[in-house]
C-alpha cells in the first residue's frame, strides 16, 4: 500500500504525553512515538515503526532523546498592559499587602494610568514580547484579559491590541473582558454606578465588536462584591460571553458559589475557598484554575487546595496569573510551582496546564491533548523521560515548540513568526 504524503513526520519520541481524554495520564504516555501532522493538525499518533509504514514527509522531526507533550495552555493571563511595577516588591517586603499598595494609587491602578495613556500600538509591541517569551518557554494558548483601561475607550483599545496580536503572532489569542478588574477612580464613590456603565455600556459595546469570548469580575473583599459580579456576569451571559470569575483570593466572600449558580465557565484562584467549595465547583462543571505564581509574588504563604480535588479524581486547571506584579511568563515555572507548593504530582500538574486548561477556555475540542483531529500543537521538551522536568529547576527545557504543525521556536529562538509568513 502506497504511503500516505503528509507536511510532517515527528518520530523517535521517548515519550508521547498525549493527555488523551479517554485514559488516565500515566496510561496514555506511548513510549517511542511518532506523530503524522497534516494541514496544521494531528493526524494520527502512534508507535514510530508504525506510523514510518503508514506515513511519509519531507519533514522528519526526529526527536530521539526527547518527550513531546501537548502545546502549554495559559487559560489565566494579564497580557496586555502598559508600565511596569518593579518598586512594588521593595513595598512587599517591607510588609505592605496588595490592597494597601492599591489603596496608596499603586498596583492595577498604577497600571491603569499608564494602559489609559499607551496608544493601541504601543500595547501591540509589549505584549508581542511578553508572547515570544512565554512561546520560547512552551505556551501555545493564552488567554489575555483587558482590565486595566475601565473606560469604553480604554477596555475596547486593550481587546483591540489582543486582536492585532492575535493576527501577528504564532500563538492563539483568546480575549476576556475583565472591566470589572477595579473601580476606577472617578467612581470611588459610586461604585454601582461603575457596575451599571460595566453592564450597560462596556458589555453591549465588546460584544457587538465580537472583541471577547468571556466576560471575567474581580469577585473579592474589597474588590466586586457576590452582587456586583452577578450583575456584570448575568449582563455578559444575555450578550453571549460566557462568564469566568476571580474569587477567593484574598477572603471567601461567597464567590465560588456565584460561579456554580451561574455555570461559569473556570473559578480562579480559590486560595481562601473550602474543600467543599472546591469539589462543589468541580463536580458542577465549572473548572477550577489555581495560580501558584501569585500566591508566590504576593507572599501570601498560601496556595490551592489542589490535593483535595486530585483525591476526589477531579479536574483543575493551572496558569501563570501573568501581570505587572507576577511576571512570569513561563508555564515550567508554574509547574514547579503547582508541585513543589501544591503537592500535586508532577503528570497531573502537565494535565492542568493541558487539557485541563484547554476546557477552561472551552477549546479542549481543538487543543489541550495529542489526538489525530486537534491542531498540532507540540512541545519538544530536552528531556527523556517526563519526570525529569523537575530535576532541572528553573532551567527552560524547550528544545522545540510546534504551532499548528509549524515549528516557532527552537533552542531558545523564534524560528517562524506569523507576520513573515
Ligand atoms: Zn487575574
């Protein structure tokens, strides 16, 4: 039987990590793999010897030595802003907490003045760098959330440079509108009149431009409260953006049981919630998405309870929480992270930062997992064996990262980008 042509040939895998739905992790590692790729997408995977009688391309990727995992999802980010906030940890460790740096004009705030004032190109350029270097570490997925313009204006500018970067970069863009981030300061005083311009004027005005997918409220002491964000989430629901939510950072407030009420797509952070909560949330569908790199950077001394949902063999999802005053940009990181701090093992932490963060987005039908039909997002990882990825801390072990069947960055470097296609 003659062999089937196809634009890629990636063989001698030591091992597939595929993440396959049907399996338990462990169990769906093919050892010596190969993966066939056509049109940008999966088209089998498999044993090399197999796939190499079936299969052939005038790209091989031989990749002996090496595991393959799928594309790194980061379901929970701040992309897009303007500034920098390097002064606040000197704040940090002389004691001051996030919200008395809010309540001195610094953190989103800071950040919000200087988003409101960067024109849409110049939000395009830094987050163009912030994107090659989560792309360099692994990352082919990211959510960005607006958040920091609190204005029409503003928060339409922030979707709109997400967009632009969408169009530019090899990875894929999925927007979120967050104006109900903070209360801006001309509404200090008026906080629901704020929450009726978010419902009634933001909301209709994204929508209409198709500029999100979701819509996403600070839900927290002092922050939105359970009635402020429902207001917000039920407006964005009767416009189509399917709500996701911050809560239980700082204190439970009742937030995770406004995410369950309201079927919300993911909860995230959830560092103050109960193991009730948390299983509550789970079991009701709504994807529970820890942020370890921000319990670290605030020196909360306190992560997610991720051990209680893996005891009751149920999903969570990780995610950098990239923003001004958690910088990073790595997803390794956070996997150090989610099993250093969280005890979580570290197979099921590369499941939450996979598939699991694929359904946080609701894009597990195209991404998240090694599957003939999902795009071929890869990554080759300088390692042999998986459990490996932790006996290098702090190094970044991407050999290669492959973008729908293209390869965009390899030892360190972007090889392909979008724009010079
Ligand atoms: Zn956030």
């Amino acid at each position: 039987m003659p062999k089937r042509q196809v634009d890629m040939l990636l063989k001698n895998a030591s091992q597939l990590l595929t993440f396959s739905e049907q399996l338990h992790p462990e169990k769906s590692i093919i050892s010596d793999g190969a993966i066939a790729v056509d049109h940008g997408r999966i088209v089998d995977i498999g044993k090399t010897g197999e796939l190499e009688s079936r299969f052939e391309s005038d790209e091989t990727l031989d990749v002996t030595g090496k595991i393959v995992t799928p594309g790194l999802i980061d379901c929970h980010t701040h992309l897009i802003f303007a500034g920098s906030r390097e002064q606040e940890l000197d704040m940090r460790l002389s004691g001051m907490s996030y919200m008395d740096i809010l309540r001195s004009g610094g953190g989103i705030l800071k950040t919000m003045y200087a988003t409101r004032e960067a024109s849409k190109e110049k939000l395009v350029e830094e987050g163009k760098k912030v994107l090659d270097s989560m792309m360099l570490n692994g990352t082919t997925t990211v959510e960005a959330k607006s958040g920091y313009g609190l204005t029409v204006e503003h928060e339409t500018k922030m979707l709109l440079a997400a967009k632009d970067l969408s169009k530019q970069h090899p990875l894929d863009i999925v927007p979120t509108f967050l104006g109900a981030h903070a209360f801006p300061p001309e509404y200090k005083d008026a906080p629901d009149e704020y929450v009726r311009v978010v419902a009634t004027q933001m909301i209709p005005q994204i929508a209409r431009e198709g500029l999100a997918e979701f819509c996403d409220v600070f839900c927290d002491k002092g922050a939105f409260s359970v009635e402020q964000a429902r207001n917000i989430l039920v407006a964005g629901i009767e416009q189509g953006l399917r709500p996701k939510i911050h809560v239980d950072e700082f204190a439970n407030i009742g937030g995770a049981k406004l995410a369950i009420e309201l079927q919300a797509v993911s909860a995230e952070h959830l560092l103050h919630s109960s193991s009730d909560d948390l299983t509550q949330l789970s079991r009701a569908g709504v994807i529970p998405v820890f942020l370890p790199a921000a319990s670290l950077t605030l020196m909360e001394d306190r992560f997610a309870d991720a051990v209680t949902l893996l005891k009751n063999g149920l999903p969570f999802a990780l995610a950098s929480d990239f923003n001004p005053s958690c910088p990073t940009k790595s997803l390794q990181f956070v996997l150090a992270l989610s099993c250093y701090c969280m005890k979580t093992p570290i197979i099921e932490a590369l499941r939450a930062l996979t598939l699991t963060a694929a359904k946080a987005l609701r894009k597990s039908h195209d991404v998240g997992s090694l599957e003939p039909g999902k795009k071929a997002d890869l990554v080759i990882f300088d390692v042999a064996d998986y459990r490996f990825l932790l006996q290098h801390l702090g190094v970044n072990l991407v050999s290669k990262v492959v973008k729908r069947g293209v390869v965009v960055a390899e030892e360190g470097r972007a090889t392909r980008a979008k724009s010079a296609d």
